[in-house]
C-alpha cells in the first residue's frame, strides 16, 4: 500500500535541515573566532613569559651591586664586645665582669689587627671579636686615638680567617653616591645598609672634644651596635668608619657620620707602630677666638710661642706687655699655606692631615705690617 507524503511535512523536513546546516556553520564560525582567540592569547602569554625575569635573572643592577659587595665583605666586619669589672655592693670585695658595650669592627690586615671605634673598646677589661660564622677570639688593645675615636686591636686567628677590607681614598667622592655600612646594630650581627654620600666636610666632636674633620655623613642606616663598622663604596671598598649617629632617640634618624678612610689610613698605621698618634703642631699656643674678636682682630692670635721650636727661632712672637702696663697683641696668623684662617679650629683642620717634619707657610700680622714665615712641624702631646 503506498503512502504519501504530506506536502507540508516535506517543506517542514527540508527547513529543518537548512536550519540545522545553517547552525552547524554559524557554531563552526564562532568555534573558529574562540580558537583563533585563544591561540592569540597563547602566543602573547609566551611572547610575555619570555620577556620576564627568571630565577636567575630576577636581581636589578642595583641589587646585585649590594649583594656583591655583602657576600664580598660581611666575612671582614665582626662584632666586638666590651667587658668590665664592677664590685659587689659599697664595700665588696667581690668583683664581677660584666657587658659595657659593644659595637663592631673590621679585618685590616693579615697579622689579626681589627680596627674598631674608641668609644666602643673605652674602659675594657676584657675584650672579644667574634666572626659571622661564629668563631670568637680574645682581643688584645694595640693603640687609641681618642681623637679621631679610633682603635686598634689584635686577635690570633688562623689566616684564612683574617679577609682585610681594601682601602679607597676618600678625598675624590661626591655627594650622591652610592654607600653601604656593614655592622650589628642592636646586636643583630652582620647586618647591610645602604644609602648614599650625604654631605661631606662635617666636623664631629670626640669624646676628648677634640674635632673630627671631613668627616662624611651618610643617610645609611646606622644604629647602636654600628659603630666601628665599615662605610664601604659601591665596589665594596672602605671610605670610613662608623662612628656617630645625630638622632634625638639615639636611634636611626638619616643622619649618620663616618672617620674618612684618609684619617684611617693615616692614624691606623701609627697605631699599630707606636700604640699612639702623632700629631703635627707648631710649638704654639693661641689666645681663644672669642679673645680675639672682642679686641676686633681677624686670624688668630699667638699666645705664647714654646722656646726651642722653629717657630720661636723664625721669630714668631706672642702677646706682650707695654711700659704702661698695657696688653699688646704679637703675632696674628691670617692664612696657611695661602688659605685664610679665622679660628683656630679653621687652623687646625689645616693641620690635622699633615705630620711632623712637614713645613707649612704662615702669613701673619703684627703692628699693621704683614710677613710669611716658613715654619716646621714637630710633634704635639
């Protein structure tokens, strides 16, 4: 028996085909765009992935600067511990030995000599230097220089052990260059700061108040427990040592101070030598700037000139006395060296580089007349 098919469910079957064709393209169209998509931002994620830094790579120029110059130095800088002796009670005889201070210090040379901070070793009875790896040894007290708050001390450590810090010049730096301080602050031992050259020409006093001169001020962080530490350049070299911080709290305010390695390299030698500093003078002494200027007089003023020196044989000449009894102003140095001096402190910042032996030229003034006078150090007590 033969059926036939309805007219309208043939034209029904044939738009449900071209309507499923229809879809099957138009998904295939929109699988195709997602695809493509998706490659695209596969391509980018490997363009991108190649780009960023990897384990390896993942350190700045400047990061790799601090960690060079950390693992290159931190074996040099130790810890050094100050002890003392108290006695028990008013009168007790019984005496204990107990932490005064401590602070931090550095290998100078093969021989064990570790230079550190006067203040830090003032008043020891026992002292200890002890390396980041632990190792820790008895130090003997070679030489102060109370005035530039520097010391010397001597260790017997095997050589491997013993890594000195190079030494730069600090003369040539500038503001604004890159520094870093190796120390203990607080006790956390072998710790880095960086910072820069904040201002260089600083006087500081020493706690004999003598002055500290071009003295260089940082904004690296130093704290308690720095002191003695290095100030090292970017390549890892010594410019200073640590030794003051300005700060109300006594902690870290961005204003810290470090000896110039050109006053190291010049004291620290002596030291090991002669266990002293010898300081160059002129066999002078001078009446106090506030003296001087009352009388309204510029330079400063001899006092007294000590017999037998070159200065009293080139006939330099300090205050006398008239036939009426009245005070008379001698000789009034102006410059040194053809630099104009105003204080004695200008004076004896003029000084303080050079040694015994040395000679400088005076231009100084008596009776409205001006003269130079070449004039050879000797050694100041």
């Amino acid at each position: 028996m033969n059926s036939t098919r309805s007219p309208f469910l043939t034209l029904t079957l044939v738009a449900m085909t071209v309507f499923l064709v229809f879809q099957l393209r138009e998904n295939k169209r929109r699988w195709q765009t997602q695809l493509d998509a998706l490659a695209a931002l596969t391509n980018r994620a490997e363009r991108v992935s190649q780009t960023l830094p990897t384990e390896t790579n993942c350190v700045n120029t400047s990061e790799a600067e601090a960690i060079t110059v950390y693992k290159r130095v931190s074996p040099s800088v130790v810890a050094v511990a100050n002890r003392g002796l108290v006695r028990s009670g008013f009168f007790g005889f019984q005496l204990y030995e107990v932490p005064q201070g401590a602070g931090s210090g550095f290998v100078w040379d093969k021989k064990g000599h570790i230079v550190s901070n006067y203040h830090v070793v003032h008043q020891a009875n026992t002292l200890t230097v002890t390396f980041p790896d632990g190792a820790r040894y008895s130090a003997t007290l070679v030489g102060v220089a109370p005035d530039y708050d520097l010391a010397v001390l001597k260790i017997d450590a095997p050589p491997d052990k013993l890594i000195p810090i190079t030494v730069a010049g600090s003369r040539d730096l500038q503001v604004g260059q890159q520094v870093y301080a190796i120390g203990n602050p607080f006790g956390l031992d072998t710790t880095l700061s960086a910072g820069i050259v904040s201002a260089l020409g600083r006087t500081i006093t020493s706690m004999t108040d003598r002055k500290i001169y071009d003295v260089i001020q940082t904004d690296a962080a130093i704290n308690p427990g720095n002191s003695g530490g290095p100030l090292l350049k970017a390549c890892g070299r010594l410019i200073g040592v640590n030794t003051a911080i300005l700060s109300p709290s006594g902690a870290y305010a961005g204003i810290g101070f470090a000896v110039p390695s050109d006053t190291v390299s010049r004291v620290v030698p002596q030291l090991i030598e002669k266990g002293r500093v010898t300081r160059a003078g002129l066999g002078v002494q001078f009446l106090p700037d506030h003296v001087t200027a009352r009388a309204d007089i510029e330079g400063v003023a001899v006092y007294a000139v000590l017999d037998q020196t070159p200065a009293a044989r080139e006939g330099l000449e300090g205050i006398g006395i008239n036939r009426l009894g009245d005070l008379i102003f001698g000789d009034v140095i102006t410059a040194v060296d053809g630099t104009p001096v105003r204080t004695i402190e200008a004076l004896q910042a003029i000084l303080d580089p050079r040694k015994p032996g040395d000679r400088v030229t005076l231009t100084v003034a008596r009776a409205d007349k001006t003269r130079e006078l070449a004039i050879t150090l000797i050694e100041e007590r």
